[in-house]
C-alpha cells in the first residue's frame, strides 16, 4: 500500500494545510479549558475547532481518512491514516508556555511513515517522510551523527511521582535519577512535539516518552527515522501506533539511553 502514496507530494499538500492554520494557532494561545479529561488534562475550544478544520480539509484533498485526539477516526493500526494533535502540548498553550505545536502524521498498517510538526509561536516548521531527509522549514538538515548521553541534552516527559500504572511514577523518578547523572542536561518541555522534533533536528540526543497516543508519537517518530536517528518503546522494540511507550535517540546514544533506563527501573520495563 505504501508504494502506491506519493510521499512528497502528500508532505506538500499536508504543510500546505497546516500553514493555513498557524495563525488561528497563535490568536488562541492562553485558551481556557473548553472539555476537562483530568485533573490537568483538558482540551480548549481551539483543539476542537482546529481539529475539525484540518481534518475536513486532509480527507478532501488527500482521499486519506483522519483519526484525531479530539474526535478520533479510523484505526490506525490498519490502512493508511492520517493521525493528528491539533495543539500539543495544551497546558503549555493554555498558560502561555512557548513549547507548544500542531502534530501530523501519517501510518500504514500502524507504521509512521510521514511527519509533520509545526510549531508557530517558535516560527518553526519540521518535516520528513520516511526517505529522508529531514527538513526544516523547507531546508534539508544534516542527517543525525553519533553520539552519546555525556555529551547531550535529554528530553524526559512530565509525570507525577506519585501514580501507578505500566511505568510508575516513582520508578521515572529512579529513571531520571539514573539519567541526570549521565547525560550532560535533562529538559521537561511538556510537549512531545517538541522533544521529537528537537531530536530529529540535533538540539536534544534523545527523548523519553511515557505515553503511548499515536497523534502525539507517530509525527515525532516518521521525523527522527529520517534524520537517521532510532525509534523504539522502552523494552527496544521497533515502535508503531501500538507501542506502549516511546524512546528517540541519535546513533549510539539510543543505545546508551536503553540501558540506563533497564538499569535503573531494575529491569522490570523490559517486560
């Protein structure tokens, strides 16, 4: 199936879109909670009216159906799908944060193949399908060199000490622990955007991410394969939309990063 999508030309059209949402992107930041999904979870009205845009105007210029975070869609475990986040990154949004994007990918059979993040209040536009290259606003960049975790910035994503779950919250500060005596920085943005396409481009080594929603990995995931770098859960596995977690890393700090975190949750991540 994937032979038959002609990849640059859905990365134009796709950037194409989103461009023509950047400004009502920028007229809403500070939006207030519109829907509350948990205690700081929430989405605002410019989620949903962004997502209601960009969804109907994919589907008719591209033929490909939309699976969103607002409204969902089709599964995109099967087919080829378009997966959305419409603002990432919604607390930093609705506060004022910089750190805040519109995600957009693109999966075959569960599998990204095409990325695009767009972050207006950075005047910054990341894309790549799964060819390569990486390109930033329009320009190609150098692919990914290896590296290691002394040397680097690490991304880590927001969570509370204190939750259960399939990666405890006390165990992900032991991570981190582990990891702020490795890496050169540790960096919590709150938004996964930000964390994949810093990584794709070279500013950050590599990422940890908690979650496992497609529309916030897949975007991320289609960006770093391309600039060279390596995408997996937090056992090693090749990730896809069905992956319960996420870790990004340039050549050889992949690595590095997968066995401190197997070190330092004492194993049991690996599961």
């Amino acid at each position: 199936m994937s032979a038959d999508l002609d990849y640059p030309r859905l990365l134009h059209v796709a950037g194409t879109i989103l461009d023509g949402a950047v400004e009502e992107f920028r007229a809403g930041v500070g939006a207030p909670s519109a829907v509350v999904k948990g205690a700081t979870d929430f989405a605002t009205q410019v989620d949903l009216d962004l997502e209601r845009r960009l969804s109907a105007e994919l589907a008719e210029q591209t033929q490909i159906p939309v699976h969103g975070e607002e409204f969902g869609g089709p599964d995109p475990d099967s087919g080829v799908v378009w997966v959305l986040d419409p603002v990432d990154g919604t607390f930093n949004y609705s506060t004022g944060v910089p750190l805040t994007g519109i995600l957009l990918g693109l999966v075959v059979d569960g599998d990204p193949i095409l990325g695009l993040t767009w972050l207006p209040l950075q005047n910054r536009r990341y894309a790549a399908h799964v060819d390569g290259p990486l390109l930033v606003d329009g320009e190609p960049a150098p692919p990914l060199t290896e590296t290691d975790l002394a040397t680097s910035v690490l991304a880590y994503g927001p969570f509370n000490a204190g939750y259960g779950g399939r990666y405890p919250g006390a165990q992900r500060a032991d991570v981190l622990r582990g990891l702020s005596s490795r890496a050169a920085r540790v960096r919590m943005t709150g938004s996964t955007g930000v964390d994949l396409s810093f990584t794709a481009a070279g500013i950050f080594g590599g990422a940890v991410i908690f979650g496992r929603h497609a529309w916030d990995n897949a975007p991320g995931t289609a960006l770093v394969r391309a600039a060279g770098g390596v995408a997996t859960d937090l056992a090693g596995a090749p990730w896809t939309v069905n992956s319960p977690s996420l870790v990004v890393g340039a050549p050889g700090l992949h690595s590095e990063l997968l066995d401190v975190i197997t070190e330092a949750s004492y194993g049991e991540w690996k599961e």
